[in-house]
C-alpha cells in the first residue's frame, strides 16, 4: 500500500511574496518521510519551484484559481479523497467548502484570520494568537504558535543558544519578494548606524528592485555582499555567522531565531502584525524602527528567552497530525 497523499496549493510572486511557498514546502518537507507529498500553484519563480521539487513527489502549473481545476488534479493524483493544504489569502469560506464537499481532508496554514474556517486543521505559527481569535467549525483543530513553526530542515536541526560573534558583521533579508523595497530602507540605515559593518544581504527570486538596489550599491561606501537565490543551507551559514539580522517578522524571522544572533524586525505587510507583536513585546527580538541598535544587557535577555522558543519536536508533531488525519 502506498503512502497516504497530501496536495499543497500556494502561490508566491512580486505582488504577495514567496512566504506561502517557502512554508508549504517546509512542511511538506517534514512529511516527506511518511506522505506522497504534490503541490499545485499559478504562480512560483522557477528557482523555487526546483526547490519545492526536491521534497515532493510532483508539481503541477495550475490555468487558473478556480477550485474547479485544482480538485481534478487532486482527485488524478490521490485516486480518492486526500489531504489538502490551502495557504494564501484567496482561500476563503468558498474555497474551503469546495475542498470540503468533494470529500477531502482540509488543513489551512494563516496568519490573518480574516474569514470563517471550514478547515480540519488550522496552522498559524504566530505566537499570542488563540482559538478564541478564529471564526471556525466545532471540529476544527489549532495548532498554533511556535510549537508548529515552519521550518525547514536547515533550521531545525540548529541550536538557538551561542555565543556572541565580534565579527562585526550583519544579516538583512526582507523576504522573497519585498514589494517596498525596504531593503535599501536598512541599507541606508546602517550605513548610518554600523558604517564598518560588513552585510549578507539577501534577496528572494521575486525581487523587483535591482536596478535600484544596484544604482544604491555603486554609488555608496557600504560593506555589502549581495546574495541571491540561495538555499536553506546556504542562508542558515549566512545567518549564524552574523551579529545581528534584520529581517520581515515573516517565516525568515522564525528561521533567524533559530540559528542565534540579535534580531531586528521590520513589517512590510499588514499579514505581519501578529509575528512582530509576540516577538518584540516578549523580548525574544527588537524593533528596527525603533530600538536599532540596542544594548548589550538587552541582547542578552533576548537570548535568553529564545533559548525556550523551539524544542526539536516541530517535524514529530507535523508527522503524527498528519498521521493522525490520515487515518480519520
């Protein structure tokens, strides 16, 4: 018999970001082991999309968004009703209900809580929030902060707790996409605040702005290493030999505290609120806005508290929930 089938449906492009992409595939790469993982999507850059292929066993270009289509290919692939995963916004009460209808188990990860919830399972990894917060079904599960982040391999099997790194160097990612632009935001920021840092800046496969980036770089004295399209792997070094990140309180925030180091949050989008709440008003990181650079005794208290953040268990849980699922 083979492996119970699980469908992720997601898109990401300059407009919206790559975040639905990136933790979709991260938990699709924890099933892995125990599920015949497929994702559908419109929209995907082709550097991710050879990403997302590596832990899964098919991936398909959808014509359009309507449930129509996406439930053919799920019913070709599961051969039955399956497991489905929504994440996107555009996956409302009606969508749900379609997935719902034909039969299928509906597992929806969001972080805005913006519509009711038909969903088996909802995931939002958004530490604060409560079931209380959610219009849904009586039936409906939550798994709900940290204890489901979404991370990717990379960054699960790292420690959170080190030393400090005098190496005068700092991290900036600002997701995927980012539509603002707030990249050269911190550039010129630190080139005021950490002049002699030397910055690991990334930028994602669905950044528009590098023309503009590039103007800035040429003309500037700024110590800056530009990165692009890299892996998990890769971004994890990046990461954990830095002093401090600067980052969106997106999943790359989740992955930054993971690996060590001070952290500093910037939103670029309304869905990020409720990331940057629990994580700067529980000390666990720090404004850029307002609180860049910060003292010495307040990093070590942020270090503190993060050393409790993660506790190794995130894949078993997403494995047996999904085990569990599938079962029912």
């Amino acid at each position: 018999m083979g492996k119970p089938v699980v469908i992720f449906r997601a898109d990401g492009h300059a407009e919206m970001g790559l975040g639905h992409l990136i933790r979709s595939a991260a938990l699709a790469e924890m099933l892995a082991p125990d599920f015949a993982c497929y994702f559908a999507y419109r929209h995907c850059p082709a550097g991710l999309s050879d990403q997302i292929a590596v832990s899964c066993s098919g991936t398909h270009l959808l014509e359009s968004d309507e449930p129509t289509e996406f439930l053919r290919y799920a019913e070709g692939v599961g051969n039955g009703p399956v497991i489905v995963v929504l994440d996107g916004y555009h996956f409302g009460t009606a969508y749900q209900r379609s997935v719902i209808d034909a039969g299928h188990r509906l597992v929806c990860i969001d972080d805005i809580h913006a519509y009711h919830f038909l969903a088996h399972v909802v995931i939002n990894h958004a530490g604060g929030i409560r079931p209380e917060d959610y219009s849904a079904e009586a039936y409906t599960r939550f798994c709900l902060g940290p204890r489901y982040a979404l991370l990717r391999k990379a960054f699960r099997d790292t420690s959170p707790v080190r030393a400090a790194l005098p190496n005068k160097s700092g991290f900036v990612c600002l997701g995927g996409a980012d539509p603002p632009n707030a990249t050269l935001t911190v550039l010129e920021e630190c080139g005021v605040e950490c002049p002699d840092y030397t910055l690991d800046v990334v930028i994602g496969a669905a950044y528009a702005h590098r023309d503009v980036l590039d103007q800035y770089l040429a003309a500037s004295n700024a110590r800056v290493r530009l990165h692009h399209g890299v892996s998990a792997e890769e971004m994890a070094r990046l990461m954990a030999d830095s002093d401090f990140g600067i980052t969106s309180p997106s999943t790359v925030s989740f992955e930054y505290l993971s690996v060590g180091g001070t952290l500093y949050l910037l939103p670029i989008a309304d869905n990020q609120a409720d990331i940057y709440a629990y994580f700067v008003s529980g000390g666990l990181a720090f404004s850029f806005e307002d609180d860049f650079p910060v003292s010495q005794d307040r990093i070590l208290g942020s270090r503190e508290k993060r050393a409790l953040l993660f506790d190794g268990n995130i894949q078993h849980r997403y494995r047996q929930l999904f085990t569990e699922l599938a079962i029912r």
